[in-house]
C-alpha cells in the first residue's frame, strides 16, 4: 500500500517553490469554478493538473482518494482469498466455498 503513504509525504512536504501564473479575468473565473466543483484550493487544482500533464501522479480529490482505498481493501481481500486457494491446492486439498474470507 505505498500510494497513500506516498500521498501523505508530498502532503507533508513543505513547498518552497512558487510559480506565477498569468491569467485573464475569464480564465481564473473558470479555473476557480473547476477547483470548487473538485473540492479543491486553486493552488492544489492547478498543482494536480500540472503534476497529472506532467505524468507525475494523477488527479485525484479526496472522494477519489477514499474511492481507491476502498478498491485498495477489496484488492486484499481477493489476494487473501487466492492465497488461501493457492495453498489448499498444492497442499491437495479442496477448499469450501465457506472456508474464504471476504
């Protein structure tokens, strides 16, 4: 599970860096609208776009953060279940439908 621990250091990371960027009335108006409507500051909407253009990591708010650790969880529970099917079988074993976890 390193995607969130790797979340949690960029998140932990101080940044020292800024970057200045030109933009017309009409374009702020709508770059402020999206950050809003992701649930984002202007900054970390514009930080993730670039970072996701940059093929760094993807876009992703917190809803979709939790989204994936749920995905994360249920991908554990099936490799549990693989793992356990894996040993009953070179073990020459059956395993029941019961016996799985999940």
């Amino acid at each position: 599970m390193k995607a969130p621990n790797a979340l949690r250091s960029r998140r932990a990371a101080r940044r020292e860096k800024v970057a200045h960027i030109r933009f017309a009335e009409d374009e702020i108006s709508s770059v402020e609208t999206a950050a809003e409507q992701a649930g984002l500051s202007v900054s970390a909407f514009i930080r993730s776009l670039s970072l996701e253009g940059a093929g760094v990591r993807p876009f992703m708010n917190g809803e979709d953060r939790a989204v994936l650790e749920m995905l994360i969880q249920d991908m554990r529970a099936v490799g549990g279940n693989l793992n356990q099917i894996a040993r009953a079988l070179n073990g020459c074993r059956s395993v029941a439908g019961s016996d799985l976890k999940g």
